[in-house]
C-alpha cells in the first residue's frame, strides 16, 4: 500500500511539474511574441499613426519657428503620404509612393533648428496620445535617421 501512496505522489509531482514548466513556456512564448511585434503593431496599426500624425500637423502649423514651410501644403496628402512613409518604416503593410526625403526637401534650406523644432512637434504629437517611452523613441529613431536627406538640402 505504502508503495502505491509514494508512486501516487510523485505522479502527482511530476504533473505538477510538468504543468509548472508548461505555464513558464507559455510565459516566455508571450512575451517573446510581445517582443517580436513591429513597431506598426505595438503602435496599434495605421489608424493610430494617422492620428499622431494629423496632432503633429496641428502642432507644426501653429508654430512659427516652421509653419511657413507648410504653408501651401495641403494637409491630407502631408497627412496620407507622412503616415504611410510611418506606417513602412514601422514595418507596417502600408506603401509610400511619396517621392524621397532628399527630393522632397531639395531647395528649401531646412536648419538643424527647423529640423529640431518639427521632431519637438512630433514628440509632442506622440505624448498627446500616451505613446509609450520604448515606441516613442523608435519613431524619433527612424524619424532622425532622415536628417541628412532634410537638413541643408
């Protein structure tokens, strides 16, 4: 009898056990897919980069240090072509068929401060709506990165 009770016991260990190291997989694959999200997906998708990027437009066309510069701009196709250029470099499903930063930007002697100013209209933009701190610099990161096709064209 004894040894039927121990056997019972450690079957009931090793279930245990085996359900705990079935949890901590489950665990570990949920967080490895959190992980592997793109940037677009942990964004929550076009809809929500489009209303960042219709904030920035609100914030850019108030501030005087760059408002000139989209003056005759119409702010659906700024707003269409700058969400789908986010929506690609977040690795979203989106295509640009706006024409390059360095084409786009050719001529109109963009400085160090007008290229600040619009990336502190864009932080602006991306609090408004509670971004989180690890998104936020991920947009500000791929954002920079096109500095030397804006700044001095």
């Amino acid at each position: 009898m004894r040894k039927i009770i121990t056997s019972a016991v450690t079957a009931m260990v090793l279930l245990s056990v085996h359900a705990s190291a079935n949890e901590a997989d489950k665990k570990v694959e949920a967080k490895t897919e959190v992980a592997q999200k793109s940037l677009y997906d942990r964004l929550g998708g076009r809809a929500n980069i489009e209303a960042v990027v219709f904030k920035l437009w609100e914030f850019v066309s108030q501030d005087k240090r760059i408002n000139s510069y989209f003056g005759a701009t119409d702010p659906k196709a700024f707003g269409g072509l700058l969400t789908d250029f986010l929506c690609v470099g977040a690795g979203g499903p989106c295509k640009y068929t706006g024409r390059s930063m360095k084409e786009t930007h050719h001529g109109m002697q963009i400085t160090d401060a007008h290229f600040n100013a619009l990336a502190e209209n864009t932080v602006k933009a991306l609090d408004f709506y509670k971004v989180p701190e690890k998104e936020k610099n991920e947009v500000m990161g791929l954002l920079g990165s096109l500095k030397g096709d804006v700044v001095g064209q």
